[in-house]
C-alpha cells in the first residue's frame, strides 16, 4: 500500500468546528444550567418585593459663581463649549451625590422613619447610606438636564426624600459657590485697600510738591523743550556778543600789539567759525541727553567728551591767535553786508555790546536753574514712578472689593429657591412601581445559566479535555497524517473472542465457550467490512509500491487501550484480506489467552500459534482461506507472548506458507511487548480511539514507533459527531 503522506494543513486548536463541537457534545449540560437559570430567573421574578420610585428633572442653564473673594467676571455665565458645560454639569452631579446632602435629609426626615425595621437601633449614619443607596443622578447625554430619582419600598418614602432632597441641595449649592463669611472678610479688605490708597496719594502729593511738577511725564518733557530752547538761544547770544565785540574793537582805533603776531590766514579763520557751530550743536544735545538720561549714561559722557575736545581745540586756535575771535566776527559782519561803517557812533555800539553781555549772562543763568531742576526731577524720578505705580493698582483693587462688597450684600439676602440658573423642570413625582432592577436580575439570571453552561462546556472541552476528539485534532495539534476514520456504532463494535478450548471440530483446536450471538467481522453483513476493505485497499497499494513481494507478510494492529477496537479491526482486515484468493491469512491473537477470547467466532476452530505455523499441517479455516490462531494452549492461564518467544518464532513465521498474518497485538503500554514486535512488522496500524486516549501519549507513542521504523499509519476508531450535518465542516 502506498503511504499518503499529506501535507498537514497548519490549523488552529480553537476554531469554529472545535467550539461548535463542544458545545453540542456538552449540550445537556448547557441545558440543564440554563434550566437553573430560568427557574432562578422566575423565582426572582415572582417573589422579588415591590420597589417604588420618584423622578425628578433639572435644567441647570449655567453656574454663578457667587464666591465674593473670585473674579468679578465670575457672574456672568460661564462659556457654553461642551468641555465647560460638562464641568460643570459633573460638578452640580457630585453635590446631588455628597454624603452631605444626605446626612441632611437624613436627619429632616428622621432616621426611624427612614428605616422603619431597625427601631431604635437607626443611626442617621445607616439612613443617610439609605438614602445614598437608593438615590440615582444622571445627567442627560448632549444638554443641560440632570435625572434624579430615588427608590424606596415605602411608595410615600420615595416621594418624601426626593423633595427633601431637592430643597436641600439649592441651599448646598449657594453654599459650595459662595464662601461663607464673605462680607465680613470683603468689608475688612476694602477698608485696608482704601487705606493704603491714601497714604500712596499723601506721598506722591509731596513729591510733587517738592518739584514743582504735577506730572513726571509732562514735567519731563516740559523741562526738556525749556533746556532746549535756551539753549539754542544762548548760543544765539554768545555768537552775536562775539560779533559786536570785534565790532566794537574795530570802531575804537585799537592799535594792534607791538609783539610780533603770526599771521592769521583765512583757513584758520573758517576753522576757527566751525569749532564755535559744533560747540553750540554739542551743548544743545548735551540738554536734550540730560533730559533723558542721567549723567552717568554713556551717550552723555561720550557728548560731553566731544564738547571737551572741541573747546580744547578752540583755545588753541585762540592762544596761538589772540585776536582770531575779533577777525571771524569782522569777517562774519562783513561777509553778511552789513557793515557799520566808520561813522558810526562807537558810544552806542558799545552800550549795545553791554546789553548783550547782560543778555548772554542771564540765559546762562537759566540754562543752570533749568538743568538743577532736571538732575533733581531725575533723582526724583524713579520715587515718583514707584508711587504712581502703586497708586493705579491700589486704585484697582479698591474697585475691586468695592464691587465684591456690593454683591456680597446681595448673598446675604438671597433665597435659595429663586436661583435665575438652576430651575425644577420637574418636580418629584408620584411614585411609581420600579422593575428595571427586578428585570435586569431575571434577565441575568436567565442569560447567565446559559453563559456558565457554555463557559463549563467550552472549558471541559477545550481545556482541561486532553484527548483527541476528531480525527482533525491528529493534523492539527499532533501533526500526525491520518490514515482511516471509523465512526462510532454502541451495538456493533465489540470485542472479538476466540471459540473455547475442546471443539468438536477438531481436537487441536481451542474451543469457545457459548457466548451471544454477533456477526463475525468476516461476515458480508458487518459494519466493519467497508473500512477493513479500504485499509485493504491501501495496504496492497503501500506493498507493491515497496516492492515487498516476500511471503508471509507481517501486519500488526496495535492501539493505546483495551477497547479501542484493534480485535475486532484485526478480524475484518484479516477477513478482507482472506477474500482477494491471493492465498492464506492467519490471524494471531496475542492480546488475550483461551479464558477471554473473540466472543464472536460463534465455535469456529483457533489453534494455537505453533500448530497453525506447522507445514502442510490439516487445521480448519474459519471462513475462506482464513485461519484463526491465539498464544495460549489448552492447559495455559492468560497467554503472554514475549519478545523472547516472539524472536525464537521468526523462522516459522517466515516459513510458514501464508500470505499474510495478522497480529492482534497488546495495548502500548510501559510494558507492552508491542514496541519491540512492531518494528518487525511490514506495516503496523496504529488505532486511537477517540475521546479517550490522551494526546501527548499519542505523539509519545506515535513518535517512537516511527523512529524505529517508519512504517506505521493511524486509524481513529469510535468518532462521533454531534454536530448537525447542516453545520459540520468536516461532514
């Protein structure tokens, strides 16, 4: 026979046909746990006690923050995003929920009242956890609307509490968004304010006062522009004192020195006209600096360095030419076209230079004055700053509290139940019969004896059940090719037996004892025909494909338990084989001895191994051209055949003249002579019998034989299926 090794398809342990497979096969299980679940289900729901509840709706439209110390922006409404709105409906929610609020219900209402059955022994402790227990808030999904109901087995209790507990919570909510005290503490504060406003005035009153300016800013400026301007008119003053002076010089004859005088050349005198321009555009900037910045600045320092080197290059010039001051104003008076002339009366030139002498000296004077006042408004400055500063924010905080004390006045006198932002849409309503907890206890009930059903099944099956189940399992956990299946039938798959010893027959032959009546394996009637003819079939393949063409040839069936069915595959695959006319076949019992043997061979004649091996030996067959044979004899117990025995046998075997034998083999255990037969064997055939042999046995067992010789193939024997054909994949 040819060996078909397929390709094992890499499947999942868990998967539909595995859970649909469970599930059917522990389905009396699922239903008797769902059968619980619905009695349970309907007890509940007979003899649950009637529970009542009062609902209650309120639209909170926003939140006033009426905390006098917050933010004066805090009364207006707070913004309408979804992020504010949820805050805020959550925080309304958890003041509907504090243990607080049902303390206080609790005791308006009373304890004993409350819990009517506890007597004397009721705390507010327990009833305000009553009141807890039963209470329920949810604020509705997408608006501003918060549920509220409340349950209670006492229909007026239900009622009662909801609109206490309303009452109550206006009062809490006043009191979570307004701190307590608050005028009190707002009166305080703005006195304090209002103090420390007038001393900052005082201070920058004096100030003031003291330079002479009721504005640093405009003071500033002020002094600047002055400075400025006297500046640009002293400078004007001491160009026109010099020009008159040389004029005046001029008109008087004044002789010129005896000492010899360089030369005072044009160059000179231009340069000479320049140094005084750049002196008085240095002074002006001086002022305008020093109106700005304090003399330490480095801009002033830089300008009064410049004024420093233009003055020392200026008396050089007037040192190395004393008269050079009387030529560049003659020579200015000149350039200009408005000369004098010599006619003209010297007296009053020179009263004329007098008065701008007198002119030139006062503006300096005032320049002084001007620049003092500038040092002293820049030492000042910062004082001034500082005040004014501390001015405007005592000015903001008096306003401020000013404002808090005003609303604070107005909490004083509110009335918790004419709050404009929170309203009852609904009020506490007749209570009503409560069953959405009653239904979703029955509905638990009844759903879950099916779920633990289904859970036991599914945990049974797919857990703790180490067995292979279908012949799937074989390829898809164990990686094992299949080579048959035989479905389980309870009233056909026996185990064969063996006539008894002393058979009329023949008197070499085993006899069996009368046993009831089945249908031999060999029988065209026997369900295990079919199958024993296909492993025929691919036996007879599997041989001529491996050119075993000796004779006899050595079959073995072999399994991992006592009713797997190997006798009974044995006998029909002996059966099948017997029918082909390619000769004899023997089939050896070794499994069990005369006392139990294969109640179905209804008295037909078994040998013992050593007769039926003899040559040209007279035995009867116990159908065409099949012959039965057992290791025990008739005055042995139960029959072992050792491997010792089993070695010293081989010759015969090999000699003996049938086509085949067949080896009923023992069961594979730690002792089992069959590991050490089975590489003997031409083919070996492995039967597993579902749903009870153990999966790592079958690897263990199954990976050993083939590493001893690789000739063995794998029936499963006695599947079932429970699934319906309808919704089985493997059907």
């Amino acid at each position: 026979m040819t060996e078909t090794q397929r390709e094992t398809q890499q499947h999942s342990a868990l998967n539909l046909s595995a859970i649909l497979f469970v599930l059917f096969k522990r389905k009396r299980t699922i239903m008797i746990c769902a059968a619980v679940g619905i009695i349970a289900a309907a007890a509940v729901y007979f003899l649950y006690p009637p529970v009542y509840e009062s609902q209650a709706k309120l639209l909170v439209r926003y939140v006033l923050e009426r905390s006098a110390v917050d933010s004066i922006e805090g009364t207006s409404a707070t913004a309408t995003n979804k992020t504010t709105v949820d805050a805020v409906i959550g925080a309304e929610v958890a003041i509907l929920t504090s243990w607080d609020l049902a303390v206080q219900v609790a005791q308006a209402i009373g304890p004993k009242r409350l819990l009517p059955r506890s007597g004397e022994a009721a705390t507010e402790g327990t009833a305000a956890g009553t009141v807890s227990s039963g209470l329920t808030v949810i604020p509705t999904k997408g608006s501003n609307i918060i549920f509220v109901s409340y349950t209670n087995r006492d229909p007026q209790i239900a009622t009662l509490v909801l609109q206490e507990l309303l009452s109550r919570y206006f009062i809490k909510h006043l009191e979570v968004h307004r701190s307590a005290g608050a005028f009190d503490f707002v009166t305080q504060q703005t006195d304090q304010v209002r103090t420390r406003l007038n001393q900052t005035e005082d201070a920058l009153r004096s100030l003031r006062d003291k330079t002479g300016i009721t504005s640093l800013k405009d003071g500033s400026e002020s002094l600047t522009t002055e400075a400025a301007k006297t500046q640009e008119q002293l400078g004007a003053a001491e160009a026109e004192l010099a020009e008159q002076q040389a004029l005046v010089n001029q008109m008087g004859g004044a002789q010129p020195d005896a000492s010899p005088q360089a030369e005072v050349s044009k160059r000179d005198i231009e340069q000479y006209q320049f140094l005084v321009l750049r002196s008085e555009t240095l002074h002006k900037t001086e002022t305008d600096l020093l109106s700005k910045y304090t003399p330490a600045n480095k801009r002033v320092k830089i300008n009064q360095r410049q004024i420093k080197e233009v003055e020392y290059q200026k008396l050089d010039l007037e040192k190395k030419f004393p008269d050079i001051s009387t030529k560049a104003a003659a020579l200015k008076a000149k350039t200009g076209g408005g000369s004098q002339g010599k006619n003209s009366d010297i007296i009053s030139e020179r009263a004329r230079l007098a008065g701008i002498g007198a002119k030139t000296e006062a503006l300096r004077s005032r320049l002084r004055n001007i620049q003092e006042r500038m040092k002293q408004l820049s030492g000042l400055g910062l004082q001034i700053q500082e005040l004014e500063r501390k001015r405007d924010l005592d000015e903001a905080n008096y306003k401020y509290f000013a404002a808090s004390l005003e609303k604070a006045r107005i909490d004083e006198a509110l009335d918790p139940s004419k709050m404009p932002n929170i309203s009852a849409v609904q009020r506490p309503t007749p209570p009503m019969l409560d069953t959405k907890t009653r239904n979703k206890i029955v509905l638990g009930l009844a759903g879950g004896g099916a779920a633990l059903g289904i859970a036991l099944a599914l945990l049974s099956g797919l857990v703790l059940n180490r067995t292979v189940r279908r012949p799937l399992d074989l390829e898809t956990q164990l990686r094992i090719p299949l080579m048959l299946s035989i479905p389980h039938t309870a009233t056909r798959n026996g185990h064969l037996a063996l006539p008894r010893n002393g058979s009329p027959a023949n008197s070499e032959a085993l006899a069996t004892r009368p046993h009831h009546s089945k249908l031999a394996p060999w029988e065209a009637g026997h369900f295990i025909r079919p199958y024993c003819q296909a492993i025929r079939d691919r036996l007879g393949l599997y041989f001529e494909i491996k050119h075993l063409t000796h004779k006899p040839k050595l079959v073995g069936v072999a399994g991992f338990s006592e009713e797997a069915g190997t006798s009974t595959l044995a006998a029909g695959l002996a059966a099948s084989l017997s029918e082909t006319n390619d000769g004899k076949v023997l089939l050896v019992d070794i499994n069990l001895g005369p006392e139990d043997v294969h109640p179905f061979f209804q008295g037909k004649p078994a040998y013992s191994l050593t007769a039926a091996l003899k040559r040209n030996s007279a035995i009867a067959s116990a159908a065409d051209n099949l012959y039965l044979a057992t290791v025990g004899s008739p005055n042995a117990g139960p029959a072992q055949l050792g491997l010792k025995r089993f070695f010293d046998m081989m010759p015969n075997l090999k000699a003996s003249d049938f086509d085949y034998i067949i080896f009923d083999m023992p069961p594979l255990g730690q002792t089992s002579p069959t590991w050490g037969m089975a590489p003997f064997m031409d083919k070996l055939l492995l039967v597993i019998e579902a749903e009870k042999n153990n999966r790592e046995i079958i690897k263990r067992g199954y990976r050993k034989l083939v590493a001893e010789r690789d000739n063995v193939e794998v029936v499963v024997n006695k599947t079932r299926s429970y699934v319906p054909k309808w919704l089985d994949a493997e059907a």
